[in-house]
C-alpha cells in the first residue's frame, strides 16, 4: 500500500512492531492514554529486542565481559562489516547494552540486583576504575549518570564530575584529558542527554545549570554550525543513522531539545529553526526517513534496517518532532503524503 496519510505512516509503523519502538509510536504520534502505552512497553521486559538482550547478560551483571569494550572482540563478530575491513568499536559490552534497554523502556526492576552486580564486578577498561564511579570520558560518565539514575545506583561522584568538568564555552569534550579547552558537539549531547535523563528518573536539579550551558552552546550554534564561521560543524551533522550510539546527528539533537522541552514546560527555541528545516527536507515524500549509516562494529544483533532502507526509528523520531515543532507553531499534524509507485516503503 502507498502511504497517502499520516493514519497510513502510523500503521505502517505500527505494523509486526518490536515493543521497545510500539510503545513510543502509541505515546508520541498516536497519544493514547497512558495506560496503554505503558502496558506496551511493559512488554519489552518479555519479547522482541529488549528480552532478547536481556538473556544476553552475563552472570556478573556484565554484558560481553567487558564495561565499554567487550572482555573477548573476537567472540562477538561484526555483523555490518567486512572481516577484512580494520577494527571498528564494538557495540555489544555492558555500558552500550544498558544504553539500549534503558532507552527502549526496558523496567528497571527486570534488571534486578544488576547494579549491584556491576557495583561488585565490573571494572572500567580505563584505569580499572570501579563502574559506577565512572572514568574520564564525558560521554561515558554521562551513560554511567543515566544508567545509575535508571537502576537506582549511588551515582553522586558522578554529578560533581560532571559538573566540574564543563568547559569554559559550556559544553563538554571527552578530549579533555588530552589538554582539549573546546566543546564538542558529540560530547555535549550526550551529556546534556545523560543530565536530562538523571534529572527525569532521580528528581535532583543538582545540575539545571550545567544542562542549560549545554543546551545553550549548541543553540548558539543553530546544532549544525561553527559559532565562528557559520560553517557546518562536520558532515556528520546531517547524517541519519539508528542507533545513534555516541555520534551527533540533527536528528539526535532535535529529539533531545524535544524532550527537555517537554520536560521543562517550555516553548521551542527560535534557534533551532533551521535544524528543523533540515530534519524536514530529509524527509520523504511518503513520510520516512532512510538509513543512511550503519555505524560498523560488533552487534548482538539488527534493531533497525540496511542502509537505503525506511527506517522506522528514524521515522519515529522525525515525525514526534516536526510534530512538536508544528504543534508549536500552528502547523496540522495530519498533513497529506504522497509517495511514487517505486517506494520501497510501501
């Protein structure tokens, strides 16, 4: 069937759908009550993707043996890449597994005593650091914030470091440790997420002020460009690739403005007018955005298409913020597609 309608777009969506993208089509696009959403996404503990990276987990807590990196790469083989291609980072150890489950909406109590275990067994690969204290990284310790927060581990050390490890022009860079004094904008989102994640699920504003410096370098940026320049920032910004994983994309970013505005009760910001406007032109005719990037590196398992392909990720996330955006902004949500025949989407 040819998508003619966004009733269309949310079927197709909707349609043999693993749980963990179900539920946040039903809350996001279709706004059921939320009984029934929740319902769904109680499902992800028992079937499709979040159930089956769950029974993945080692009997220590860990995934893969390993906190960021797997104990063993070997044993866990690349499943996008060429095996003669050279190393990428793989995907499947404890920190990106519970990366996953957390944002599929996986309940934190089907985890168990996991932060316990992890708090017992589970060392980082830098430092031999105990999990839960994090290490260097930005990116990583902004995980570890919102794991802990998720499964209710002490993460306190992790809110001063954090904190004290923001640069002058607001935001964060995991290069820090090399002597780097400039923001990053991959490092930046995932810290201004990991905040905003920590605050929804713990209730501690400990950190208002550092999100909102985060927030603001990238909004005095427009998302997509150098400050100093107006160039764009790197071609990566308008790549549109699920799962996301550490790298920034305008998809990315917008989803999380979404979210944090919805949590603070706010309007959108002017300035992310033209990051819209490219979310948007990316769309297709019919609706979806394609996967344009895999990223390579060892994999449990496939959560989303091949590159060319319609994602359904990509057309959740899209499609929950330009229906925000529009919401804003007077626009009907409900707006006619149109798709040629060929469309491999329908």
């Amino acid at each position: 069937m040819v998508m003619t309608s966004r009733a269309a777009l949310v079927d197709w969506l909707r349609t043999d759908a693993d749980p963990a993208l179900l539920w946040q089509v039903e809350r996001d696009l279709e706004h059921r009550p939320d009984e029934v959403w929740q319902r769904t996404r109680s499902r992800v503990a028992t079937e499709g993707f979040g159930a089956r990276l769950l029974a993945l987990q080692d009997p220590d807590g860990q995934w893969a043996g390993g906190a960021y990196f797997p104990r063993e790469p070997a044993e866990y083989p690349d499943a996008h890449g060429d095996p003669t291609a050279p190393p990428s980072q793989p995907w499947t150890a404890t920190t990106w597994s519970l990366n996953a489950l957390r944002e599929w909406g996986m309940p934190a109590d089907s985890l168990t005593d996991t932060a316990a275990r992890l708090a017992a067994n589970s060392r980082w690969e830098y430092d031999d650091l105990p999990y839960w204290g994090g290490e260097v990284d930005c990116c990583i310790n902004a995980f570890t914030l919102a794991n802990g927060a998720w499964l209710g581990a002490d993460v306190s050390t992790l809110v001063h470091w954090i904190s004290d490890h923001r640069l002058a022009d607001g935001g964060w860079n995991c290069e820090w440790v090399e002597g780097a004094t400039v923001s990053s904008f991959h490092s930046t989102l995932n810290v201004v997420q990991g905040i905003l994640t920590y605050q929804q699920l713990s209730g501690d504003h400990a950190l208002d002020a550092d999100r909102a410096a985060g927030e603001e370098y990238l909004l005095e940026r427009g998302l997509m460009r150098r400050r100093t320049t107006g160039a764009l920032v790197g071609p990566w910004v308008t790549w549109y690739a699920y799962p996301f994983r550490w790298t920034y994309s305008v998809i990315r970013a917008l989803d999380h403005f979404r979210a944090a505005a919805l949590a603070d009760g706010t309007a959108p910001d002017p300035r992310l007018q033209e990051a819209v406007d490219t979310l948007r032109a990316a769309r297709r005719p019919d609706g979806t955005w394609l996967q344009e990037r895999v990223l390579p590196g060892a994999v449990w398992f496939d959560v989303d298409v091949a590159e060319g392909e319609p994602s359904r990720w990509l057309t959740l996330i899209g499609t929950r913020v330009l229906d925000w955006w529009d919401a804003e902004h007077g626009a009907p949500m409900d707006q006619p597609l149109s798709a040629p025949e060929d469309n491999p989407a329908t």
